[in-house]
C-alpha cells in the first residue's frame, strides 16, 4: 500500500471489531511502526501495555461505559465539546472540521438542534439516552480483542517543562505510525477516552495495568480487525471533512494564505 494511500484512508472505527485475536505477528508489526517514530535526542520515551486478558479488557470496559453514562447524564461532556458539534451537511461544509451528527435516535431526531442545550439534556436523560450510550460503549470496549495502554517515561515527561512538549509530541508521532499501519493490516482503532472524563476513573485503570511510578498512563486505544460492513451506533458522528489547503497553510507570513492548492486535493 502507498503511504499517502493509507493516510488518505486512516479513520477512527466507531463500531465493532470482529472477535478474532489480533496476531501475534500484527501485534510486533504495529509497536514495531510505533518504536520507529522520531523522538528528541533519541528519547524514545514511549512505553506500551499490549492487554488481551478478557477479564482486564472487560473491566476497563466497564469502567468505559459507565463513565460515557454519567459524562453525558451531567452534561459535562457536552459542555466541554459542543463547539465541534455540527448537526447538518451545510454547516459542516462551511466549517469543515468538527463532528457531524447526522444519526440520532427517532425520538431524538425532532429535537436535532436542542439536543446539547439544557432543554436537550433533560430530554436526553428522559429518553434514557445517556445509559443506553453508555452501554453500547462498554460493549464496543468489551468486543475488542486487543487494548494498547500508552505511557510516557516521567524522566522525560515532566510537565512544566519543555522535555514534557518533546514527549508527548514524539507520542504523537508514535501513534500515528501505530495508526497509519492499522490500514494497512485491515484493522481498526479507537481512543476509549471516556474514562479520563470523569474524575478518579482514569486511576482505577491505571492501578488495574499496575503502572509503575515511574511511568504515566496517558492514553488507552482498542483494536481489532474491521469487518467488511461497519454497523454505526446510535448517536455517532462523522468526521470525514477537512479543511481547504488554503484554511491552515499559509506562504512567507501568517497574513497570506496558500492560494492554489484547493482544487488539487484528491
């Protein structure tokens, strides 16, 4: 496959992974890519737990779904993310960034507009939207045959100061080698970011992957093969747009815009 293949066709998977196990020789292929990245001086300050225990992944499960449920009861999570919302094809055409909400359940859809103001939330929590969300996630965690905990050595991260920058960029970096070798092996990937947006849930999972002091949790991703046909859940959202070339790249200054190179993208 051709690199600019695969980044053109890299993508975040929503739904389920088949229940097959991710082979071993997979396996070495993507933390080989990740141990490729660059790092400054040579840091390499990435560190990774492969999980497949069934009941480790079903517990970080559980921990997953629960926190979308109370995320979205309180509302916090639409509070923190509502200005990368977009709830038509026109407004995400204008904007062309952001997620798309084009599927919500029936008896949300009447309500598209309001469903992340106060008024929408309680409809939500009525219509019981933040539970069922909640249980789809932790069966979408639980259904992946594979988790990758990323972890970044203390000795380089350091927030505060600029050693913490270089790692978390080289992470970065990292990451992108995992996920752009993801297309290329016919599987998928996906952050199971919840967890960090309620406090202390976040610290059950690191004690459960019993990460050593000297190292920080910062991420967990699970894994799987794609089937030839992705189900999508009931709220999802696309983020297939992007911006024009001349919306974030610009010549000589930042008073000039990149002019030209709209039209040549594929």
């Amino acid at each position: 496959m051709e690199l600019l293949d695969a980044i053109r066709r890299r993508k975040t998977t929503n739904g389920p992974f088949l229940p097959d196990p991710v082979s071993e020789e997979h396996q070495r292929l993507l933390l080989e890519a990740a141990g490729r990245a660059p790092s400054q001086l040579n840091s390499q300050p990435w560190r990774f737990v492969v999980i497949e225990n069934r009941d480790t992944i079903e517990a970080i499960a559980r921990i997953s779904g629960e926190s979308m449920t109370e995320a979205m009861s309180n509302g916090t999570f639409f509070e923190r993310y509502k200005p990368y919302f977009r709830f038509s094809q026109a407004e995400m055409d204008e904007k062309r960034s952001g997620m798309l909400f084009d599927k919500l359940p029936a008896a949300l859809r009447p309500f598209t507009g309001q469903v992340f103001t106060k008024r929408g939330q309680k409809l939500m929590n009525a219509f019981g939207v933040p539970k069922t969300l909640g249980e789809e996630n932790r069966r979408l965690v639980a259904g992946s045959p594979l988790l990758l905990g990323v972890m970044l050595d203390r000795s380089e991260y350091r927030p505060g100061q600029l050693s913490s920058f270089y790692s978390v960029f080289s992470m970065g970096a990292a990451m992108e080698n995992i996920w752009l070798t993801t297309v290329e092996l016919g599987m998928g990937i996906q952050f199971i970011s919840f967890p960090m947006e309620v406090p202390g849930r976040w610290d059950e999972i690191v004690r459960m992957l019993r990460v050593p002091d000297d190292l920080e949790l910062m991420a967990v991703y699970r894994l799987g093969y794609v089937p030839p046909e992705q189900r999508r859940p009931a709220i999802d959202w696309t983020s297939s747009e992007r911006r024009l070339v001349s919306q974030y790249v610009f010549r000589e200054t930042c008073e000039t815009a990149q002019d030209g190179w709209d039209a040549a993208r594929p």
